[in-house]
C-alpha cells in the first residue's frame, strides 16, 4: 500500500503527468493551485468556462500541504492530551501517552484523506487543463509554463505566499523548521525555539508542549497575538504558559550558534539552548518568478496591487488570496475567487471591500474575531457589551470559563467581535453573518439556541444589548403604563 506521502503526491502532483496541448485561447488562466486557484479554476470550468491552471508544486497549496489541514490535524492529537490533563475537573483522573510518530502519521494520513478535493484528476475531470511548471507572463494576454504559450481572456494570479526568515545572525547556518518542513518531522524534538507570536506561533507552541516537547516561544512585540484584542492575548498567553510553554515576550534573539546536536539562541543576552527552531514570523507573497513585468501588472512588497474589484494595473489581470490580500486565511482566499469569477468573466462589480471576513486562531481556547483592529474602530458612537463566559452556562460545565464575547457596536449595527471559547471559531460565522446582512445585535435576543451551548453567549450579548436601551425615560413611561393598566 502507498504511504501516506506518496498517496498526496499521486493526487496533487502525479509523477509522470503530461501537460496538455494548450488551447488556442483560454477564458481564464490561473497561475497557481492553493484555494484561491483551486476555486478560481474549478468554479469558472464548472460554468463552462476554458480553463487552465498551473502549478509549479502541489495543487492545494498552503491549506492541503502546510498550513490548515495538516496543524489541525497535529492540534487533534493536542487537544486529546489537553483533554486528558483537564478531565480531573469532572472527577476523571486519565492519563496521556504520546506516541510522536504515529502522530505524524496521523497528520500526513490527514492530508492524504482530503487531497482528492483539490487534486490534478479532478480539476480535469471538470473540464479544466491542468499545467504543472513555472509560470510567467510573457506580455499583457501571455503566460508561458515549460516552453508553451497561453494565451487567455483573462488570468488570475494566486500564488500564495512562503514565510518570511528574519535576518537573524546565524540562522542560516541552521536546519530551522518552518511551516513548510515542520509537518515532515518524524522524531520528536526534546525542546523546540518558536520564533514569532502570531497564530501559526501561538498553535503549534501550544500543541508541542502538550505532546511533550519542550517549548519556548519568543515573541519581538509586547504580548503575543498582537492583532487580537488584548484580552484575548492575555487568556492565550496564560493557557500556553500553564501547559508548559515559556513565554518570552518584548523579547529579540540577536544570534544563533549551532553545537553537534543543539542550538544556542542569544535571546536579550541570555544564552537558551534549544534542539530545533521554528520561524514563524509572518510571510511574504510569492511574486519573483512571475515577470509581472512582462505583463504590466504592479506589485509591492506587500504583493500584486488590485482595486476594489481585484484587477491589478493590467485590466485584464486579476488576483486573489495570500498574494494581494491582508487576509491570509483559506476562506478568505475562496471568496476573493469567488469575486474574480464574476468580474473577470461576467464584467461583474462586486467589491472585495463588500466581504465580512471573520478569522480564529485555534489555540485552547480559540481566539475568533470579525471586524476591523479596536484601536480602528470611530470613538464618537462605539458601546460595547461583554459576556464573560463564567455566565454562560455550558462554558461553567464544561469549565471553560477563561474566555468571553466582547461585541463593539454603533446603536445595535455590530462594527467588531472577539470571542474567547472552545469552538469560537465555529460561533464567529454568525456573528459575521449578521453583520453581512445589515442586522442588530439585538437580533440575537430573538434566535432560539439549544440549551446548553457556547452560543447562548450570543443571546446573552443581545439581551445586554437591550437592556441598554431601557433608558430612564423608557422604564419612566413604563411605569406610567402599567399603573394606568392596574388602574383599568
């Protein structure tokens, strides 16, 4: 039976693929096979549209590869420790044993089982031509991959981003982990170096330790999760401590110096030896190999510029997910191509600013937020309502009770969210929604949830939300009427 590795590889990058012959003109050419790619290709081909798609690695991208599916899959096998180590508060003492490998395995098996959504045989299945090599533009309609010319209507860049490797001293000389390679470990390290404090640092941090490794997370800024709400950091930054990550915040490494089988860090002076080191400190969009050039199309350090309407300078260029935008999530990726579809190819107007993108980070607990920073949000008119989830019933039984809802809101209209909980990233969808529909918070007084569950914070949020508006001239009035009523 193939492994694992070899049954990914058969899906998302077949030995001994033939490119096809390229047709005369395309509708849409799609440079690169992460999500944005995927759904570009798949969706336009779907609707009858000649599509190609190349991809100079692995279709799916990040998402399959090295990023969601395969942390996830590693944070299962955390939360099943995390499980076992909390159980003594419902009076169950249980005891965890890791093995390392076979988590591993999991975590490839994992990617294996789902590589066949985004694989080469079903993008040709549904009708798209499937190219795998570099691809560049050879002018404003061209792109060239292995020698041949496509020429297309329109083309969509998508080629995601890598992460980014701090000019640390020393750090070259060693065999660092990234996102990219972590996932490929087949021993345990005995302690591990997490360079970076984002969501990709806070996770696999915290799922290591539980499984048994030896963890020190340094973060350059004052706290970790620096986009997150400061409270939210604040749960995160004690959750990761208490299941045995040192964390060193405000705090710089100025060099590295290897030894036969550890690493030294000169962190602030103080030397940490370490066995492995992780770079997580944020990525850059992959944009060198293209000759944007050739096709006019403008682009900064930050990735390709596009409007509104995700057109880059060449109108007839467009480009979605990590590549151009600030939002470097999967689902963000999908609906950006979702919006390329239609304006690329029906001369629609919709407006990528239009979308309400909600994000988490899944550490225990989750971090979900939806909306712009706090410190962005306009201090005439902003209220806010908190729900600590000590009052949320299922939270104080399941004792989860670190965490809470914080609501930012003009009148009622939702500007903002952060939910601390587990499965806060399930719950922020719906707040998002709301907001996407134009409702109020006062709204969620009115939905009926299951008791008893998470969301009930919801309800709570929207029932605080209500009281508010009892001001003392309403209970005034109130009075008034129930008086004349007992009088009646």
């Amino acid at each position: 039976m193939p492994s694992n590795d070899q049954r990914l590889i058969d899906q998302v990058c077949p030995e001994g693929w033939r490119n096809p012959d390229p047709a005369p003109l395309y509708d849409l050419v799609v440079i690169g096979g992460g999500t944005a790619g995927l759904v570009s290709a798949a969706g336009a081909a779907g609707l009858g549209a000649r599509v190609a798609i190349i991809e100079r690695h692995r279709l799916g991208g990040d998402c399959l590869n090295t990023g969601c599916v395969p942390s996830k899959s590693l944070l299962r096998a955390a939360r099943a420790v995390h499980d076992a180590r909390t159980a003594a508060a419902a009076g169950v003492t249980l005891s965890a044993r890791v093995d390392f490998g076979a988590v591993m395995e999991s975590v490839r098996s994992r990617r294996a089982e789902l590589a066949h959504h985004d694989s080469a045989e079903r993008l040709a299945a549904l009708g798209a031509h499937v190219f795998f090599g570099d691809g560049s533009f050879a002018g404003p309609s061209t792109v060239t991959v292995g020698g041949r010319a496509l020429k297309f209507r329109r083309a969509v860049i998508a080629t995601g981003g890598r992460p980014v490797v701090p000019p640390i001293a020393g750090l070259q000389d060693l065999p660092f982990l990234t996102s990219e390679s972590v996932f490929e470990l087949r021993e345990q390290p005995r302690s591990l170096l997490v360079l970076g404090g984002g969501p990709i640092g806070c996770e696999l941090a915290q799922a290591f330790a539980l499984l048994g490794t030896e963890v020190t997370l340094v973060e350059t800024r004052p706290r970790l999760l620096p986009e997150e709400d400061a409270d939210a950091a604040a749960i995160v930054a004690r959750r990761l401590e208490e299941d045995g990550v040192h964390v060193l915040t405000g705090a710089t490494v100025q060099r590295f110096t290897r030894a036969s089988t550890s690493f030294t860090a000169e962190v602030d002076g103080r030397g940490v030896v370490v066995a492995a080191v992780l770079i997580a400190t944020g990525r850059v969009p992959n944009i060198e190999r293209l000759n944007l050039v050739a096709a006019g199309v403008t682009a900064t350090g930050r990735g390709v510029a596009v409007d509104d309407w995700l057109r880059t300078s060449n109108r007839r260029v467009y480009a979605a997910g990590d590549v151009c935008s600030p939002y470097q999530f999967t689902h963000a990726a999908d609906a950006m191509a979702r919006i390329v579809i239609q304006n690329a190819l029906f001369f629609g107007r919709r407006r990528a600013s239009a979308l309400v993108i909600p994000w988490a980070t899944y550490t225990f607990p989750e971090v979900a937020h939806v909306g712009p920073p706090v410190e962005q949000l306009p201090t005439a008119g902003t209220e806010q309502v908190t729900i600590p989830l000590a009052e949320v019933d299922r939270a104080v039984i399941d004792a989860a009770t670190p965490g809470f809802l914080k609501v930012h809101h003009n009148r009622g209209r939702i500007l903002a969210a952060t939910l601390v909980a587990p499965h806060a990233g399930e719950l922020i969808g719906q707040i998002a929604s709301l907001m996407r529909r134009g409702g109020s918070l006062a709204d969620f007084s009115s939905e009926i949830y299951p008791y008893p569950t998470m969301a009930d914070a919801l309800r709570k949020a929207g029932d605080a939300y209500r009281r508010t508006r009892l001001t003392p001239g309403v209970r005034s009035a109130l009075r008034r009427y129930f008086a004349l009523i007992r009088r009646g």
